[in-house]
C-alpha cells in the first residue's frame, strides 16, 4: 500500500518577479553562483536573493524519507507474524486436547503427564492472541473445566465414586467482576468470589459465598482468597495459572451466561 508524499515546496514559478518566492531559497553560502543583493525600494533595508542560474525555475521539494518506505513492509511483517502465530496456536491446542484428554481432567495424570501438558501449555500462551484478556468480550461467560493440576478441586485422594464426576464449571463476568465456580454431580457445589483487576490479565479473588449442594449457603471465611492470571484467551479455549501454581485449561460453555450478583 504506498503511503501519500507531501511536498512542502511551493509551485514552480520564475525566479525574478516576486520577492515573496525567495523567502523560502537560502542564498549560496558555499562561493555558489548566488548572490545578495541590497536594495529594493528607498527606506527598505531588506535583502533581494538571487538564485543560481542552474537552480532558477526548479521546484524545490522536501527529500521524502526512507521510513515511509518502510511502513508497508512494517504491517506486511506483522499480518504474517499474527497468522503463523494463529497456525501455531491451532496445531498446539489440538495437541494440548489431545494430551489431557485420558487423565480425567488431572485426577490421572502422572508427573510426566503434567510436565507433558504444561509445555504444551506454555507454547500455547506464548502465542495467545489476546493480550489484554480482562478488557476482552471473550472472557465473559461459562467455562467448561477440561484439566488443572488443582488436588483441592480433583480431590484425588478419595475413592473414585466420591470424587467430582460430572461437570465442573467456572464462570466470569467482566461487567460486574463477579466469579462462579459450580460442581455438578455428586455434591452440585457452588462458590462466588469478587475479581479485583491487578493488571490487564490478572485479578485478586476474593470468596464471598459457598453453596453445599445448591442449598445452604456459607459464607466464605476470610482465608478464602487467591490470584487468577489468564495466559491464553481465544473463542473456545482459556488457559490459566493460579498464584499456587496451579494449571487451569478450560473450553467455552456458554457465552451468554452471568454470574448472578
């Protein structure tokens, strides 16, 4: 796309009839073939220019700069970057699902299986699309957990029937900055926080109520609290680390949901 040159000369015109054209013409400062000449009218003590001969009738014209040059090939540059780096991010999601999709959600994975997904993980962040994740449309709504190296939420040292087997959800609201964490069965237990932005892509939580299935409600004790930093956000997938080091990858739900107030 080239870029508009503007020229800064005034138009073509001859060197001799009016004194406004040569106050923009320095005189020859170099023994040039230009002169000054005093005079003009009686009572002006002003200077008259003359050009060179080989310089009179010339357009004069500001030099254009090689940076304008280099705008085109600037955002050419950038536009294939951020479609390699799409292509990068859609190969290592299918190998991210791929890698977490036998260890029930972390429940099963072995060290290796962490060190394995968390590489993948940090691949994927490092071409997150998104950078600025707390001001993004797309963080809003219910989220599917798929896996996290969380043992508070897998509960892997109960007996498998006790555990949480069906889905786990977490929602977030932008607008209010409200969480909802929500189990499904067995226990269909519930906790909302409050989201206090710390930068443009992580908050301060701050739990305020638990639900034991759905129904009674207990307040959050003070020690209810954390850090939740979004590393990677595109339409279906998120990916994010807790302030314990925790793993947290999720899928889109519903996108339409809210975090009740």
């Amino acid at each position: 796309m080239a870029l508009v040159s503007l020229s800064l000369s005034p138009p073509c015109a001859p060197a001799a009839s009016s004194s406004s054209s040569h106050l923009l013409t320095p005189p020859s400062l170099a023994g040039g073939s230009g002169s000054i000449r005093r005079g003009g009218p009686r009572g002006n003590a002003g200077l008259a220019l003359t050009l060179p001969a080989g310089r009179r009738g010339r357009e004069w014209r500001a030099p254009v700069s090689s940076f304008s040059s280099f705008l085109p090939s600037f955002f050419t540059g950038s536009k294939k970057k951020e479609e390699e780096d799409a292509k990068k991010a859609a190969t290592l999601k299918e190998e991210l699902l791929a890698a977490i999709a036998p260890l029930d959600r972390g429940a099963e994975a072995t060290p290796e299986d962490k060190d394995r997904v968390d590489q993948i993980a940090q691949q994927l962040e490092e071409v997150n699309p998104t950078k600025e994740p707390l001001k993004s449309e797309l963080l809003n709504g219910k989220w599917e957990l798929l896996y996290t190296t969380s043992t508070s939420i897998l509960q892997p040292q109960r007996p498998k029937f006790l555990r949480p087997y069906g889905m786990i959800y977490q929602a977030i609201n932008t607008d209010t900055l409200r969480a909802q964490n929500m189990e499904t069965l067995p226990y269909f237990n519930q906790v909302t926080a409050n989201l206090v932005p710390l930068n443009s892509r992580k908050v301060a939580v701050r739990f305020d109520y638990f639900k034991i299935f759905s129904l009674i409600q207990i307040k959050a004790p003070g020690s209810g609290k954390g850090e939740l930093e979004i590393t990677y956000l595109d339409e279906d997938l998120r990916v994010s680390r807790g302030d314990k080091g925790n793993l947290f990858v999720l899928k889109m739900a519903d996108p339409l949901y809210r975090v009740p107030l």
